[in-house]
C-alpha cells in the first residue's frame, strides 16, 4: 500500500491516524437528516461545527443513496444542491472536500467548483465516464463496493472480487493506485446480517493494497442489531469506529464527529 496520498496539497499519512470525514447530506430525504442542511446557510455552518469538533474532510451529496430510495436525482439538480455550498465552503474553510455522486458530470463540475476528491458509492461502475474524469481531474477518488442484490456465493471473497472489478476500471483509465481508497460499503447491497459479517472481516480489505475508508454511521446495520430508530444510534455507531480501527481502516465517515473523532484519538493511542 502507498503510505500516503495528497489531498488538497495536505499529506496524509496511512497509518499515523485516523482521519475523520464528516457527512454534509444537501439533501431533502437522507435516512439520518435528511432536509437539515438543505439550504445554504444551514449547510455552512454545519460543515464550520464538523472542522471545530475535528473533521479533517467533508464529504457533500446532493441526493439520498438510503436503502429504498427511489427517485433518481438528475445531475443538474444534484449540482444545483451543492455547487453553492462547494463554492462558498472551499473559500471560507481550509479543509479538503470531497464530493459524494456517481455521475460523472456532477464530479467534474462539483471539483471545479472547488471540491478536491470524489467519493463514488457505485465503484465507477454506475456511470461510465466517472473513471476517465477521476483520472482527467488528478483527482483522488474512494471506489466503494455495491451490488444491485445481496447475493454472494462467498461474501467477503466476493466482495473483493467486486472490488477488483472497479478498479481494473480504475487503472484502464488512468487513475494512479496512490489516488485509491477503497470503502466496503456497509449497508449497500448487504443485509444486516452481512454487514455484520463485513464488519467482522474488515481486515481482509488491506490484501489489495490500498487505504480504507468505513462508512457505517448510523446504518441500518446498527439499528438491527440495537434495536434502535436512527437518532439512537451513535453508541453502536462509535463501538463500530473503534472495531473499525482495530481492524486498520483508516478513514471514518461520520454524522457525529465529535464523538467520533474522541474514540478515534483513544482507540488510536492504544492500537497505533
């Protein structure tokens, strides 16, 4: 694995730390806050709260990837849900942002607007020009593992397999390995029940080389095995950041990022 990547001219260093990533969803109907942060000022001043508790990136969307949902968000109106706060954020706070869309248009507009890294929850599978932007743009890009329908023959084989797949897309295009993150996709074509086992087996990711990025907070996963409705689940959703981090992932991406970000330096002062 390369040690370290540059993501807005900061060095980041595998290994070292955790890093924290904080969701910004600009989004009427996300599964957690859904129409929260929907209008600009809002949205701003969320993503001015994340940095102050911690954030060391913030991750946009402009459309709702929660299990069930069914509208598809055009690319326009995605870009119409986050320019504004791409635009305004890189000038008004120095931290990277990254871009959460499978559409190609929406990454090479959002990063022109200032975003610095793209975050494709399809594994550059869903559209077939994101590939060639990420790599066009010099941009670093998470490739995280989804399936339509969670049926593996052998789940965690098979999830790396998928992974493979992405990124032979990936390296066809001309995307550097040291520009690669991968996410298991906790949650995506998964049951709870597979999830769990994911959970169980996050090391197994590190066989292909590259840094991990686990995004787990407040899953249904969590609520499951809890018991739980979403705003009850950050407890389970900090045993999950300190599992993850025993188990080497090296990026979280987080609602809470305070509390995060706490279980993060003790977990990280124990196991690093």
């Amino acid at each position: 694995m390369k040690d370290k990547m540059t993501i807005a001219g900061k060095t980041w260093e595998w290994g070292r730390k955790t890093f924290i990533m904080g969701i910004l969803n600009v989004t009427p109907d996300s599964f957690s806050d859904g129409g929260r942060f929907s209008n600009l000022e809002a949205a701003l001043a969320q993503a001015s709260r994340m940095k102050a508790e911690g954030a060391d990136i913030i991750d946009i969307g402009g459309e709702s990837t929660r299990p069930g949902a069914t509208d598809t968000v055009t690319a326009d109106e995605e870009l119409r849900r986050i320019v504004p706060v791409i635009q305004q954020l890189s000038k008004d706070i120095e931290i990277p942002i990254s871009v959460d869309t499978y559409k190609a248009k929406t990454a090479r507009l959002a990063i022109g607007a200032g975003a610095h890294m793209i975050n494709d929850v399809w594994g550059l599978k869903k559209d077939p020009e994101m590939a060639e932007v990420a790599a066009s743009l010099k941009a670093p890009v998470c490739i995280m593992h989804n399936r339509e329908t969670p049926v593996y023959a052998n789940l965690m084989k098979d999830i790396l397999l998928d992974l493979e797949q992405s990124l032979e897309i990936a390296f066809k295009a001309g995307v550097k390995e040291e520009r690669i993150i991968l996410d298991p996709g906790i949650g995506f074509g998964k049951t709870w029940e597979q999830s769990l086992l994911v959970m169980r087996n996050l090391e197994m990711l590190r066989e292909l080389g590259f840094p991990v990025l686990l995004g787990a907070s407040r899953k249904s996963f969590i609520g499951k095995t809890l018991g739980l409705e979403v705003q009850d689940r950050l407890e389970g959703t900090l045993a999950v950041t300190a599992i993850g981090i025993i188990k080497k992932v090296d990026i979280v991406r987080v609602h809470d990022v305070l509390g995060n970000v706490r279980v993060a330096r003790m977990t990280d002062k124990i196991v690093r």
